[in-house]
C-alpha cells in the first residue's frame, strides 16, 4: 500500500479517491480531522495512479493544487518519514497514542506505590491495600488469614508450629473458610472437591466492587514482569490505538481485560496480576488484521508476533505437563503464569480481528 496524496479538506481527499476507482485503482482514504489521507492499496498500480492524479490535480472540478504534492510518495509530509527495509516502507506515525501511555503511567504508578505497602514477610503473601483492591476478588478468609498472621507475627511455619493454643483455634475457624482455588486448584485436589465447591464465586464484585473485573490487569508482581509486559504494550498498543483511536480502543481494552480476567480467575482463583493477557488480544488482533486488511498499516514485525505465540502457546503446554506431573504426584512444577489469560487473550483479539467494528472510518 501507497501513499498517494494528502489534502487540508475531506471532501477533496474523497474526491480524489473516486477519481481513481472511476480508473479501477483501488484506494482507501484515512481522515484525520480535516485532513484526508489517500491511499492505493495495490503497489502494481503506482505508475497508472500518479498518472491519473496528475490528471485529478488538473482538472477543473477543485480548486488548484501546487504540483508539488504529484510526487507524495517520494516527498511526504514532514511526520511520514519513511526508510527502506527490503523494499518495504516503514512509516512512523505522528500520532502520539495517549491512551497506551496512560496505561504504562498508571501500571507504573501502582507498582511503586504498591512496593511501599506490600510484600511483607510471611507465610501468607502480603499486599498493599491498594492492590488489594484491584485484584479481581478480595476473599473474606484471606482477609482473615492476613489478619491472623499479623496479630500472631507469623513469618515462617516454625512460627505456625509454635502457636499459642488461642491461635491454633483461630487458625482451626480461619481454614473452614474456602477460598476459590479455580478449576486447575479442584483438579489437582480432587479430595478437597466438595469444601472448594463451598467457596463463594465473585464475591467483592457481587457486592458492587464492578472494576475488579478490569483492573488486575493494572498490577504487577515485580519490575521485570511490569518491564516486560509494559514494553510489548508499547509495541502493539501504539499501532492498534493508531488504527482505532479513542473509544475504540479503550473498548477493545476493556474487552480484552474483562474476558481473560474473567477465564483466568476461573482456572486459578484470584491471585493473578498482569497486563499480559490483553497484550495477547492486541498481538492476536494484528495478526488476523495484517492479513485480512493489509491496507491497514501495523509497524510490527511478524517475527515478534510469531515470538509472542510460541510463548505463549509454549508455556500453555509447560502448564499442561506440570498439570500432569502434580496430578500424578510426580513432580511439583509451579508455572506462575496466567496461561488461561494468555491464551484466550490471543484467541479473542483474533477473533476479533476478523470483524471490522474496530476499524477507524474508512472509505
């Protein structure tokens, strides 16, 4: 696909590109504001629609244009700056995604907030309130546990060993609370089927706390989980908000959080944080839209998505194997990853990929 012209005004830009279907060149005008943008989508049809542009340029039915503008593709506005890699243009858009970089901001925000509250020493894992309250449920028995270990100064199971005879009644009233460990935590502990049953689904969400089902996607474990996840946002999300804008993509988003949280607590209970599962939406939508719409431009190499699948796809069959070891009682191999997120993510932004509601407006 080629850059052919640019015009202040809307009405000329469409114009143009009629002029060129009316010589069976097919084309695609992208609008900016006021500003037009035409497109030929087929590169073998270069030479025929600078040749008819000439003409559109000369002809009576807009006003003027300077000559200047004949040669777009070779002398692009100053923001289209182009270099060729093997004969294939790479453009560097103007547009300055502001909705990615606010996501970045915001994850990076809450993680050094959150290091200044949590993850303290002890048996149970200890978090921030702040992260507490982002995590997709906040059970009432791991209120109670948290409490419990704080009162009693719990740090290590010696300290569990060692309890009081008031605290290991506690501890006794504390474990007849279920937690949800997800269908992966049932199947691993087939024993313990019908007191996992027991646990309540949902529970801070039931009771009107509706942004849990987004906003695990907004905290991370550590640096190198947020690094990693807030680079491949980067990467995908400035080229997929440049092709929706806005609304769209903060829907597309939202979306993506709402289904892969929602699978991934599912499988595992609530304990799960990360960027990653909408990162494979967007890595899963490029792959479907940079085949079924090649107009549409996606500066993302293929090997980096192809990278992207294998691990995803690559740590989804560790967490089968490891499955399989522990249910056997072989081998403990814990994969703290959100596979369930990775994979459904990818396969939702795919699906979606093959509809065009995510598109901007196109001609």
């Amino acid at each position: 696909m080629r850059l052919i012209a640019q015009f202040e005004h809307e009405e000329e830009g469409r114009e143009c590109a009629f002029f060129l279907e009316e010589h069976n060149i097919e084309t695609l005008v992208e609008v900016e504001g006021e500003t037009a943008y035409v497109w030929i989508k087929n590169e073998d049809d270069l030479a025929s629609a600078r040749k008819h542009y000439k003409t559109f340029l000369e002809s009576p039915r807009v006003e003027p244009i300077p000559a200047s503008k004949i040669e777009v593709e070779t002398e692009k506005p100053p923001f289209f700056k182009a270099s060729n890699l093997r004969e294939e243009k790479i453009i560097q858009y103007p547009y300055r995604a502001p909705f990615t970089r606010f996501f970045i901001a915001l994850c990076l925000l809450i993680f050094v907030f959150g290091l200044q509250k949590g993850q303290k020493e002890g048996v149970v894992p200890t978090f921030s309130g702040l992260e507490r309250a982002l995590f997709y449920d906040d059970p009432l028995a791991y209120q109670n546990l948290l409490a419990f270990q704080q009162k009693y100064q719990i740090k290590t199971q010696d300290d569990l060993k060692n309890l009081s005879l008031e605290g290991q009644m506690a501890l006794r009233e504390i474990n007849k609370q279920a937690i949800w460990p997800g269908v992966y935590g049932v199947a691993v502990d087939m024993e313990k089927k019908d007191f996992y049953l027991q646990a309540p689904l949902f529970g801070s969400i039931r009771e009107g706390e509706i942004w849990r089902l987004f906003s695990p996607m907004l905290v991370h474990a550590s640096f190198l989980h947020l690094l990693f996840n807030m680079l491949w946002l980067w990467v995908l999300g400035k080229v997929v908000e440049f092709q929706m804008r806005g609304g769209r993509y903060l829907l597309f988003i939202g979306l993506a959080a709402l289904v892969t949280n929602t699978l991934q607590y599912l499988m595992i209970g609530f304990f799960f944080m990360g960027f990653s599962g909408v990162i494979c939406a967007l890595g899963g939508y490029i792959w479907v839209r940079k085949k079924r719409a090649p107009w549409e431009i996606y500066e993302v190499d293929r090997s980096a998505l192809i990278f992207l699948g294998a691990f995803i796809f690559g740590m989804a069959a560790l967490q089968v194997l490891a499955f399989f070891l522990q249910i056997f009682h072989i081998y403990t191999l814990p994969i703290g990853l959100a596979n369930t997120a990775h994979i459904s993510g990818a396969f939702l932004g795919m699906a979606l990929g093959h509809l065009n509601i995510f598109t901007k407006k196109t001609l």
